[in-house]
C-alpha cells in the first residue's frame, strides 16, 4: 500500500487565500504603474507640444504670452586690456576693479531683475559666481535694495605680478549704514541686514589675466577694522 503524500492531504478550499487578496494586490501595483506610465506620457506630450509648435496665424490674435526681455547689461564701464606695467600701474587698476565691483554690486540688488550682463569684465570665478547667484535669488525673492554700500578707503595688503597669474589682496573699506531692502510689497526686511554701524572690512583677492584686473575672491575677516 502507498504511504499518503502530505500534498495528499491538503484539501481544495485550504488553498483560497482572503477573499480577492492576491487580485488586490496586483492591482494596486498596476494601478501604481500606470499613474506613474501617465505622467511619463503627459509630460513626453508636453515636451512634444514645446517642440513643435504650431505655425501662428498672424491674422489672427495671438494668445501666446510674450516672452520676457533679458535684463539690460550693467552700467559697468568695460576697462581696456592693457599691459600688467609695474607695481604702482598695477595697484591702481587692481584699485579701480575692485570699485567698479562693488559699484556693479549695488546695482544688481537695486535693480533685483537677475541681470549680471557685463560683470565678467570686472570678476571671475567664486566672486562672480556669488554675484550671479545672489541676482537670481533676490529676483525670485522680489528683494529690492534701497541706497548703496560706499567704499570708504582701500589698500593693497599684498600683490605679486611675478605669479601666474598674477595676483593682488585688497583691503576694502564699506560702509553699509546707508542701506534698506524692500520685499516685493515694498515693507523694509532691514531688520535682517547686519549693520555694525560703522565701515566693515573685506577682503578681495584680484587676478591679472588677458590684460584686465578681475576679483576673484571675497571674505569678511573676523575680528579686522577699519581704520578710523
């Protein structure tokens, strides 16, 4: 006589799972999917729909939104390339760049329209590219800055023009007290600026190249002043 297997003694209805489990289950994950599938698809058909665009009738009247100006260039007045020359050439237009920066600066946060145009004739690098990212953040912030920060004194600490590049660290005197930012309903955030009361300093490295000064490099030393 053959012994029972036990698959022998499993019995028809043992095998049914709660009422519509494994069914469910499936569903949801398809169901899942094809939200997901959707919006894969919305989106390709948008882009689709950016890429080709339908030929406008100019007789009639163009619902299309007009696209926006790009921001006007800086007021910056674009310096001529000109030979490195000695040292005492070299400190007064590392001098003038790092004034036409901070002339560039004010202006990019008092127009607060994200535009940088130009401002790669007087900055590089980490200096220009905190410029360029400040513009765009109080452009979305609707931040707008009301008065100017003024240079009240600068120096050269250092300059080598036998480096390549060659290089130059400005000590910078501003004045901020003068300064207010507006929020995009024009009420003062002031209260969030730092205001010492008196001149700051700051320090700006320069960098010589294709017969320009440019900043490169800008830090608030702790604990440095001014002179009085």
């Amino acid at each position: 006589m053959t012994a029972p297997r036990p698959e022998d003694d499993v019995r028809p209805e043992d095998d049914v799972r709660p009422e519509d489990e494994q069914p469910r289950r499936a569903r949801w994950i398809i169901g899942a999917a094809l939200v997901a599938g959707g919006a894969v698809i919305a989106g390709a058909i948008a882009l689709s729909a950016n890429l080709t665009q339908p030929t406008v009738d100019t007789s009639a009247e163009s619902t299309v939104e007009p696209t926006e100006e790009p921001p006007p260039p800086l007021s910056v007045t674009t310096p001529e390339p000109a030979p490195l020359g000695d040292e005492e050439t070299a400190t007064v237009a590392a001098t003038v760049a790092v004034e036409d920066l901070v002339a560039a600066s004010n202006e990019i946060l008092q127009r607060a329209d994200g535009g940088t145009e130009g401002i790669d004739v007087i900055a590089t690098g980490f200096v220009q590219g905190e410029l360029e990212a400040l513009a765009v953040e109080r452009k979305q912030l609707g931040y707008t800055q009301v008065g100017a920060a003024e240079v009240t004194s600068v120096a050269v600490r250092s300059i080598d023009l036998t480096s390549a590049p060659p290089t130059a660290l400005l000590e910078v005197c501003l004045d901020t007290s003068g300064l207010d930012v507006l929020d995009s309903a024009g009420k003062s955030v002031g209260d969030q600026l730092y205001q010492p009361g008196h001149p700051v300093l700051n320090l700006y490295g320069a960098v010589f190249t294709d017969g320009l000064w440019r900043i490169s490099t800008h830090e608030i030393p702790d604990g440095a002043s001014c002179p009085e």
